[in-house]
C-alpha cells in the first residue's frame, strides 16, 4: 500500500516539473526584458578659470554716529518733559523745562542795576563809552573851563597892576580845586563804567540761568532715554537725557591682520544684519586705526553708513565685506552646479555619458559663478540642471 502511494506521488512531480520549468522561463524572458534606465538629460558648463574681485571679510556693530549725554544747566523742579524714548528731535529741541521762577527774577533784578548805572552814566545803548559825555564829568569841566577863564582874565590884569596878588592867588587857587574836581569827576565816572561791566556780566549770567532752565537737544537724532519725569528735581550736571544720531551710523569692524596693507581710509564696504535678509547696505571706510587690536591680531576699522530711513539700529550685528583693489585668477562654475549638505559640498563631474559625484572646497562668490578652490581644474565640464536626479555614475546626455 505504501508503496502504490510512493508511486502515485512521484507519477504527480514528474507531471508537474514541466510546468514550473516553463513558469521559470517566463520569468527569466521578462527579466531580460526590462530595459535600462534612460539617461537623464542636464545642462553643462565648463569650469573656467578667470580674475575676479576678492572680498576681505568681517564682522562688527552699529553704532550711533553721535551720542550725548545731556545734563541740566541749573537745579530746579522739573515741570515739562515733551519728548519720550524714541522721540526724533531737532537740534535745540526741548527736552526737559525746570522750574524758572527763581532764576527768571534774578534776570529782572540784573537788568535793573545794570539800567539804572547806565542812566547815571547817560549811555544808551551799547555805544562807546566816553567819559566826557558823563553828566556829572560835563558839568565839573564846565566848571573847571570858567574857572580857567577867571584865571586868565585876573591873570592879565594882574599884569597890568589892576588887581592885587592876593585876589589873583584865590583864582588860581579855585581854577586847582575846579581841576581836581574836574578829575575826580572823571574817575568817579571811569569806576562806574567798571561797575557797569560786571552789571552787565550779571546780566549775562543770570539770562544765562534763565535760559538753561530749559534743557535742548544737542544736535538732531533721537532720544535714546529720558531720565527724569515731571516732578523730579535735577540738580546742575545731573543727566537728564541721552540723545543719539542715526543718520548717518557707523559700522566698527575688526580686519585679520593679513590684510591690513589692503585696507584704506575711502574703501566702499558692503554689509548684511539678520533683520534684513537678503538686503545689501553699503558705506564707505573713515576711521583705519593705527595700532592692532593685540588678543585678536585684527585691525579695528569704522566705516559711515547712509541711514536716512532709519531702518538701520545702534547695536545691529553687521556681516560686512571690503573689495579689494586688485583681482586674482580663479577658478569658477555656475552656482547651480553646486549643491551644499551639512557642510559639504560636492558638484557632478561630467566624464563621457556618466557624471562622477565630486567633493569640492568652495571660495568666494562673484555674482552667478562660486569660486571652486579644491576639487576641480579648469575645462573640466559639471552639471547645471536636474541635479536631484542624479547620483555617482548616472548616465546623462546634454539637453538641447
């Protein structure tokens, strides 16, 4: 019985190989069937060499082309305060108002004393001083003129024996004390002409106090901080404001030291900041100091930005780059055939109708084209297009 099964069993394989032999040769036509993948077509460019412009880079701040602390002139109440932090101001714009009561009747009483020496002198304006013209002087030389007179007259008839000496001696006793009066008169007018002066100078000092109760803008910009509020009293020299310029602002900048004979008082500098992706601000280089910065071995430099829009803040973090004035040889490709992953960078190397995967240094890029220094040569042909289809050893052929 076993056996007849053992029969029947192998009776069925052997009826059954010949259908899985041509089930296998099926499968192997259709393997040998499926055609190779087609080449992908792209773009090439060849890898030239030519000069190019080289750029030093650095990096730096913002900051305010100009900054005052401003201080209160006089001590007093603060009783207005018509600017707030971020406020534009005019040069001589107010800032804070202290009380002026005290100093405001100081100025009165100065210009009073000042007035009234200048009516005893007779001046009228600010005239020259002459001490002739003084009244008291005036009437003490007209005095001194007649006695002058009696003198001569008695003096000639003393002569002529008319009068005797004791009346010609009491004329000229009287034309002496008419002269001593006369320069005494004098004297007394030239002190108060002094005393006039330092009037004056209190005059001066105390309109000075008057107006200082009003603290002004030092120059146009605009206002950093306010440090007092109505109310607050400010004593002399107390900061009370502080008050930037923004337009134009300057970029401090730090240059490595190997290129510090390239760097000149003039250069265009051409500058990034994060709050402005994609923009380009420039300026131009004004202050190259004399002396290397020691711990870092870089040369600190200020360049002026135009800033007439305002977009531009103090304290922005700046990427800048200097051209230098002489071009170099280099060898560069399109920036479309590069592609940058995680650091590295790599370009496909067309060789016959395959492209060969390449890592390359990058350089400097120079407006379409990036400066390959490590990877390539000269003449050698890389993909510009399709670069996502493509991978180590993939066939291509040129687009037309």
């Amino acid at each position: 019985m076993n056996r007849r099964i053992m029969h029947l069993e192998l009776a069925a394989l052997v009826a059954l190989c010949p259908l899985a032999i041509a089930a296998c040769s099926s499968g192997d036509a259709k393997a040998k069937e499926t055609p190779a993948p087609a080449p992908v077509a792209v773009s090439a460019a060849a890898a030239v060499e030519q000069p190019i412009v080289r750029f030093i880079r650095a990096t730096g701040t913002l900051t305010a082309e100009e900054q005052a602390d401003v201080a209160a002139e006089t001590a007093g109440r603060v009783v207005s305060t018509p600017v707030e932090r971020g406020s534009r101001v005019t040069p001589g714009a107010e800032l804070v108002r202290v009380l002026g009561t005290e100093t405001s009747a100081q100025l009165k009483e100065a210009e009073a004393n000042a007035a009234q020496i200048e009516a005893r002198l007779g001046l009228t304006g600010d005239g020259p001083f002459d001490v002739d013209a003084v009244p008291e002087v005036r009437t003490a030389k007209a005095t001194y003129d007649l006695a002058q007179s009696e003198f001569g007259r008695i003096k000639s008839l003393l002569e002529q024996r008319v009068v005797s000496q004791s009346e010609y001696d009491q004329r000229r006793t009287q034309m002496d004390a008419t002269r001593q009066q006369y320069e005494s008169a004098k004297n007394g007018a030239a002190q108060q002409y002094q005393s006039l002066q330092a009037a004056r100078a209190r005059v001066a000092l105390a309109h000075k106090a008057s107006t200082d109760t009003v603290v002004r803008a030092p120059f146009g910009g605009v206002v950093e901080e306010r440090l007092v509020s109505v109310g607050d009293y400010v004593t002399k020299g107390m900061k009370v404001a502080v008050v930037v310029r923004v337009n134009p602002l300057r970029v401090q900048l730090t240059v490595p030291e190997q290129f510090v004979s390239v760097v000149s008082v003039g250069m265009p500098v051409t500058f990034d900041v994060d709050a402005y992706p994609g923009r380009h601000f420039e300026g131009r280089i004004k202050y190259v100091s004399p002396a290397l910065q020691a711990d870092r071995r870089a040369l600190p430099i200020e360049a002026v930005v135009p800033n007439p829009g305002g977009e531009l803040k103090p304290g922005f973090f700046a990427t800048a780059r200097i051209e230098q004035p002489t071009r170099t040889p280099a060898i560069v490709v399109p920036g479309s055939a590069v592609q940058t992953s995680g650091g590295t960078s790599h370009v496909y190397v067309i060789a016959g109708d395959k492209v060969e995967d390449r890592i390359v240094t990058i350089g400097q890029t120079t407006g379409e084209l990036v400066e390959i220094t490590k990877g390539i040569k000269a003449g050698e042909r890389v993909a510009t297009s399709n670069l996502a289809q493509l991978a180590d050893g993939t066939k291509v052929k040129s687009e037309k």
